[in-house]
C-alpha cells in the first residue's frame, strides 16, 4: 500500500471507530466493538473494514450485519463530513477475531506467569 492509501486507511479508521461508538443501536453498543483495521483500494472507491469485539467473534460477526444493513449509509455519510477526501469509499465491514485472540494469549501468559512463580516460590 501506498503511503497516501496507509494515510487514508487510519484516517478512516479512526473516525469510523468514533461515529461506530457513537450509535444508539443497542445492538452494536452493547458488543463493545474495536475497529481492528482498515483496508483502502488505491482509487478510494472501497474499504474493507475489520470489526472485532471484546464479547467474541459471534458478537462482531451480529454487529458487523447490523452495520452493512442499518449503519453503513449513515457511516458513509458522517465520514464525508469528517474527512477532506474526494470520494468516501463504499464500505464493507468484516468479522474479526483478533481482540478475542489477544484477550487469550494474554490470558495464557497470565497463567503461565502464576505458573513459573509458583514454582520459584515453591523451589
């Protein structure tokens, strides 16, 4: 990628994460969703938006239908307003499990910390 379309991408990013946060539909709130990344094609025409949440991949895989049905318009339209681009991209939101992945690697540590002191204070 580009450094303009990196530039793009976190920029869309970052605004999505806050106009997302911002919704009053309970079923995207109350899932308490990150945006994980974003994906620019290089003519802005498209991005492909990673969605993960705190509660699983099942409740960002439920938000992320929510968003393509009922927010994404809404989306568009804010990021307009946000953003000092040309062309707002047509966007497409994708379930993402790396939150739930992270949660568990440093769950796993966690354990293996106890673990190792355990064992040190026992020896």
């Amino acid at each position: 990628m580009s450094y303009k379309q990196n530039r793009n991408a976190e920029d869309i990013r970052r605004e999505l994460t806050v106009l997302i946060r911002d919704l009053k539909d309970p079923r995207v709130s109350e899932a308490m969703l990150t945006v994980v990344r974003t994906e620019v094609a290089h003519d802005l025409s498209f991005c492909k938006v990673y969605i993960s949440s705190l509660n699983g991949i099942t409740a960002a895989a439920e938000a992320v239908k929510v968003l393509e049905k009922s927010a994404k318009g809404h989306l568009r339209t804010e990021l307009g307003k946000k953003l000092t681009i040309r062309k707002v991209p047509e966007l497409k939101f994708i379930p993402d499990d790396s939150v739930e992945q992270s949660i568990n690697l440093f769950r796993l540590l966690d354990e293996e910390n106890k673990r190792i002191g355990e064992h040190e204070h026992l020896g």
